[in-house]
C-alpha cells in the first residue's frame, strides 16, 4: 500500500515494506531505532535481526514506513501477530512506534498506525494490541483509532 498525504509542505508517503537490514538506507533505519531505545530507555537499541527476518519470512511482521519526497524515511510502525495461545484468534502486538522529533504532532505516528492496523486486519488479525510508554502518553490518540482500555501492564527490572 502507498499513500501519499500533504502535511504542511512536507510530502509523505506511507507504506508496508520489507524490514531489511541490506537496503540501501539501512544505517538511517538503524539510526532511527537506536535514537527510539534512547528516548525510552536510556540506551541504543540492539534488535535481533534474524528474530525480525524469521517473522517477516512468516508473514507475521508488518512494517510500516514514512518517506518523504527524498524517499528518506521520516518514521516507522513495526507490529507482529501469533495466535493467542488461549483462544482461536489471531492477535497482534505492537514493537516499535516513532516518527523523527521535528515532525511529531502532526498527525503523522497516527496515519504510520492506521495504515498498520489495516494490514493487519488484511492478515487476518482480530485483536490488536497497542502498548504505550506512561512517559509518552497517547491515550486520546489510541482512543480515537478505537482502542479501548484494556488490561495494565507493569515491569520489574530484574
């Protein structure tokens, strides 16, 4: 899917594509993903790329990118699905949100979304999952794209 959309005067286009650790702007991605760990947790990011290619091999990644009119990529919305081990519906969860500082709200992590839920629901995905850091809040957002409160998740450091 390729969307293009006008924000300002800045040019976007939205679209799933292949997470690709060999693509031409592959350090720029990296770049973004390690910014992304900084912001939440303090440190660079240290993906495990054969677990992101053995997803995608399976067809259970969904990837999303934001280019701009250079085909630089501006942010992305990466999600997976599996089926709940409780129940006979897929679920997808989300892995990674972000959209580069100067062009956050703007409604552009909104669209990378949209576009994600919609390929996933083209997956067969029944439920998705969207997890929020309490240090960035988005509860009205993810509201407004239907998402409804649904269970509270803590973490302990071990």
């Amino acid at each position: 899917m390729n969307e293009l959309t006008t924000y300002r005067t800045i040019d976007l286009t939205y679209q799933r594509e292949d997470f690709n650790p060999d693509a031409w702007d592959w350090l720029r991605q990296k770049g973004m993903f390690d910014a992304h760990g900084v912001e939440l947790r303090g440190f660079p990011s240290d993906l495990d790329i054969p677990r992101y290619l053995q997803m995608q091999r399976e067809g259970r990644l969904v990837y999303i990118t934001v280019r701009d009119t250079g085909d630089v990529v501006q942010g992305y919305s990466s999600h997976f699905w599996h089926r709940d081990l409780h129940f006979n519906a897929r679920v997808a969860q989300d892995d990674a949100w972000y959209v580069e500082p100067a062009l956050r709200k703007l409604g552009i992590g909104r669209r990378l979304r949209e576009v994600a839920l919609e390929e996933l629901r083209k997956a067969g995905v029944r439920y998705a999952y969207g997890r929020l850091k309490t240090a960035h809040p988005h509860d009205e957002s993810m509201r407004d794209l239907g998402y409804v409160p649904w269970e509270t998740v803590f973490i302990k450091e071990l």
